[in-house]
C-alpha cells in the first residue's frame, strides 16, 4: 500500500494540548477517524482534479496528454482508503500501481526483454519506463487549517 503516516505536534499549544490530554481512547480514536476521513477525501479531489500535489506544484502531463492525469478510470480515487489503530491513521491505495504514482520512479520488464502496453490506438514496446512522481497522497495548507478546525470543533463539543 502507498502509505503516509500524518502526525501532527500539537506541543506548545497549551489549550489544545490540555484537551487532547482529557481524551480517552475512544475519543481520540473518534477525532483520528474524522481526521482520516476528511484527508481521504481530499486525495479523492485531488485526483480527480488532476492535480497538484499538496505542495501545490502541478504534475508533470502524462504521455497521452489526458487529463485529469491520474484518473483514467476512477480506481485509483476509488482505492484511497483509511486505517485507524490507536493513536494512528495511515491512508493509502492497495493497488499495485499507486506507489509508482506517488514516488516515481523506473518500470523494467520482469520475465521478458521489453514491456508492452498501448498509449490510444498504439502498441509501445520498451525496455524500461520512467514515471514521475506525481504526488497526491499528503497535506496542502488547505488540508493542515481544515483538519485543525474540524479537530477545534471535536474538542468543543466534548469540552465546551
């Protein structure tokens, strides 16, 4: 699974960090499930947009020239998903190609001498491919200040 695990340092916070203090595992596994959900459905956006990254830089085109770039089909939005444990939440994809998608990196035949594949209407054969990362798995500015009102909303309905 392409994985990114979020933290997020709250020390220095005095208030917020005395709240969460108050939490017990229910309830921090609550506000972690919120939390998670409302990422998954940012990276869902993200791809369907076509982009950027959460950084904000735009993705390299792809060699088709099809945009959005990483939604042909839809599986990839579809396959982002989320896992709570404890006191963490990781978010990702099961599919095989969503790592190749997020980090980049180098396709190299693995039982024959060149790969296939077809880009439109053509057959390609070569002996190696390079991806580009295209990130869209992480946290925007957007993201960051949406997250810290949703988990300051969840404190005040439990603390007042």
């Amino acid at each position: 699974m392409s994985t990114l695990q979020v933290s997020i340092d709250v020390s220095g916070l005095g208030s917020i960090e005395a709240l969460l203090g108050r939490l017990n595992p229910f309830q921090g596994e609550q506000l972690l499930e919120a939390l998670a959900r409302l990422i998954r459905e940012s990276v869902r956006e993200r791809l369907i947009a076509g982009g950027p990254s959460p950084d904000g830089a735009a993705w390299a085109p792809n060699s088709e020239g099809r945009t959005p770039i990483l939604h042909r089909s839809g599986a990839l939005a579809r396959s982002i998903d989320y896992a709570v444990a404890g006191s963490q939440a990781v978010i990702g994809s099961g599919l095989i190609y969503a790592a190749i998608h997020q980090f980049g990196g180098t396709i190299v035949p693995k039982s024959a001498s060149r790969l296939a594949f077809s880009i439109g209407n053509r057959q390609i054969f070569a002996k190696k491919v390079t991806m580009p990362a295209r990130p869209y798995i992480g946290l925007s500015a957007d993201d960051r200040a949406e997250l810290v009102q949703a988990a300051v909303l969840y404190l005040r309905r439990l603390f007042g």
